[in-house]
C-alpha cells in the first residue's frame, strides 16, 4: 500500500469548469503519471434512453454507482479496470477500455461523492460551485460550440436537470476538503474567464498551508487582491482564500511560496512563470488566456496530492 495510487476526486454539476481544472492539474504532475476518469461513463442510460425514461444524467438511478465504487475500490489498490466509456459526442456506449492506474487517479464528474464507501476512497476531495448564472453561461457555450445542441435545447435541459442538481448534486459540496468558485469581479459587466476571481472554502478535513502569512493590512481604501478570511460553510467553520484576477505577479508569486515552502521538490511546478501549463485555459474564441487564480488552485490542489503521497512513503 505504500506505493498505491493517490485518488483526487473532482465533482461539479454540468459545466462547471471540472475538465478545464482536470486536465491542468494533469499536466502539471505529468500526463504519463496521471489516471483521469471521467464518471459520466458510469451512465445507465444512452441519450436516447434518458430521454425515453424520462431520467436525467444527474440522478443517481441513471448510473451505475456501485459498478464505480467497485472500480474505486480496484484503483486504490493499484488494480486495474475493464471501464465503460459514454461518447458525449454521439450519446452511445462504446466498447470498454482496460484502465491500468498510474500514480495518480482523477475520478471527475456529477457523482463522485454519491455514497459512502466512495467517499472513503479518495485522498483529497474538490468540489466546483460557481455561481449558477455563470455556469449556465458556460454551459450554454460549451454545449453549442462543441457538442451541437441549439440554444433551446440547452437553456431546457438546465430547467429540467435543475431539481436533481439541487437534490443529487450541490448536496456532495459537504463532503469536499476543497470548495472551488470561479466568480467575476463585482465591477465587471462582462464575464471574461482570464479575469474571474477565485474563492477557495478550505475545510480542515486536511491539513493547509499555512496562508496567514499573507494576512497584511490594506494599505488603501482597496481591498488586498489575495485575502484570508474565517467563514462558515453549510454550517462548519472553513478557512476562505480569495484570489481576486487581477493579482499582481509579485503577490502570485509569494501565495506560491507558502504553497511550496515545505516540499523542495515542487519547486519545478511551484511557478506559473517557470511552468506556462498552471492556469491555461482556452477561451471560446480559441485563444489561450493565462489565469493566476486557476493556476494556483491548480498548484494547491496538486501540493495536496504530493502532500498524500509523501504520507504514505
């Protein structure tokens, strides 16, 4: 067990930004070391089939949560599996694929919080929640740019996936040692996704960096562009770090030291000058934009994955 796999899992409603934080903290590790699992390949039904029954994809009747709590089991044991896999791109099944794990495993997707003894097996648990209106938004591009649905179409599966969101969904926020909501700046008439802030909720389920360093009075009527406050979350104390988009490098740069100061060994990843692929993300126009607030969400979600390895050498 002292070599198995590390299992971050990161669960959101539809759109919610789980593909774009995937694939960086991915690329970060090392594509070669990195696992990705999508659980949407857990579905029960086919497009067409949901649409027959009358069963959205969010509802947990419409997946095969004991066939991926199964395979979690495997995972974390270094076992491989035999993984359905559901084509966005067609609504069909395709034939399955043999999945050996890697170092590292990540379980994405709307359910991966859903029960009990699969949340006992990941290491460290992110969920996505923002604002529901931005969200949309970004589910409205996405299904139309990439996955041919009309306006309508996508504007109407929002209003009918809504009460299996608010009942199956936001419910598995509890259970998340990382709440994650990209937001945009109150100031802001226009969502631009290189400028959206961050709030990161930080339960102590695990054990942080030590962000009080960045604690300093505001010099002006201003607010700090990065700032740690004490809040509430569902009920339970939370420790809440704010990255306004905006950030200068400088002060980027010092959240990154805190983040890395006790594992020398990221200093390979720990800058988002020394390593371009923290906080990329393509915008709908197909331009690269660079965010400091998702690379170091990024960066603070790998050190956690880092930090669990080290824990069980």
């Amino acid at each position: 067990m002292s070599d198995r796999p590390i299992i971050l899992g990161i669960v959101g409603d539809s759109a919610a930004g789980k593909t774009t934080l995937t694939k960086g903290i991915a690329q970060v590790l090392g594509e070669e070391n990195v696992t990705v699992i999508c659980t949407d390949d857990y579905h029960r039904y086919d497009r067409t089939g949901r649409t027959e029954l009358g069963i959205t994809a969010l509802h947990p009747d419409c997946n095969y949560l004991d066939i991926m709590q199964q395979h979690l089991s495997l995972l974390r044991t270094g076992q491989p599996i035999l993984k359905p896999v559901y084509s966005h791109k067609t609504g069909t099944f395709e034939p399955p694929q043999y999945i050996k794990p890697n170092k590292f495993v990540i379980l994405e997707g709307l359910l991966g919080y859903a029960t009990p003894t699969a949340r006992d097996y990941y290491d460290v648990k992110v969920y996505l929640a923002p604002p529901e209106e931005l969200r949309s938004e970004w589910k409205l591009k996405r299904d139309t740019l990439k996955r041919g649905y009309t306006k309508e179409q996508v504007l109407a599966e929002l209003q009918k996936r809504e009460p299996d969101s608010e009942q199956f969904i936001r419910p598995q926020r509890q259970w998340a040692d990382v709440v994650v909501s990209f937001y945009p700046p109150k100031d802001s008439s226009k969502e631009t996704n290189d400028h959206l802030n961050v709030r990161l909720l930080l339960r102590p389920n695990i054990p942080h960096p030590d962000f009080t360093q960045i604690v300093n009075p505001s010099s002006s009527n201003h607010p700090p562009a990065i700032r740690l406050e004490l809040g509430r979350d569902m009920g339970k104390p939370v420790d809440v770090l704010e990255v306004d988009g905006h950030a200068t490098a400088e002060r980027v740069r010092q959240l990154e030291q805190i983040i890395c100061s006790d594992m020398p060994h990221l200093s390979n990843i720990c800058s988002v000058e020394g390593n371009p692929e923290l906080g990329r993300l393509t915008c709908t126009t197909g331009e690269m934009l660079q965010s400091y607030p998702l690379a170091l969400t990024q960066l603070l979600i790998t050190y956690h994955m880092l930090k669990a390895t080290r824990s069980y050498q």
